[in-house]
C-alpha cells in the first residue's frame, strides 16, 4: 500500500521489508502501521490474514494512542 493513499485513511503503512523479493514461499515478511495524526481517543486496528494458505500473521490488533500513535508498530 502506497504510504500517501494510506495517510489519507488516517493510518500509514510501510511496504513489506522483503516487496522486492518474487519468492512466494519467503519465510517471514514485516510492515509497520503508524496513525498520521494524534487521536482523540485510543484506535484498535484489528488484522487478519484472509487467507491463511498464503500467509499467517502474529497477533490480531494494534492499539494506538495519544502517546504511541506517531511509533511505527
């Protein structure tokens, strides 16, 4: 996802560490989600894989907030 398209949702997030790798079976893969403004009140972001035969991913939600929401999680 292009980071200036995402910014205009309110979140921002980076490509993944590997992008430019073709490989479909790469071990691992990591993003990271920022907010692109200071919220008002604590945002959940849930996550999920759609389809878990093509990735898995750790965890379910991300939950930003005055303090953290400018840290890349």
């Amino acid at each position: 996802m292009d980071n200036d398209t995402s910014s205009n949702y309110g979140f921002i997030i980076t490509a993944p560490d590997n992008a430019t790798t073709s490989e479909d079976n790469a071990a691992s893969s990591t993003f990271t989600v920022k907010l692109s403004a200071n919220p008002s009140a604590n945002v959940v972001v849930n996550y999920y894989s759609s389809d878990t035969t093509e990735a898995i991913v750790s965890g379910s939600s991300l939950t930003f907030s005055s303090d953290n929401y400018s840290t890349c999680l």
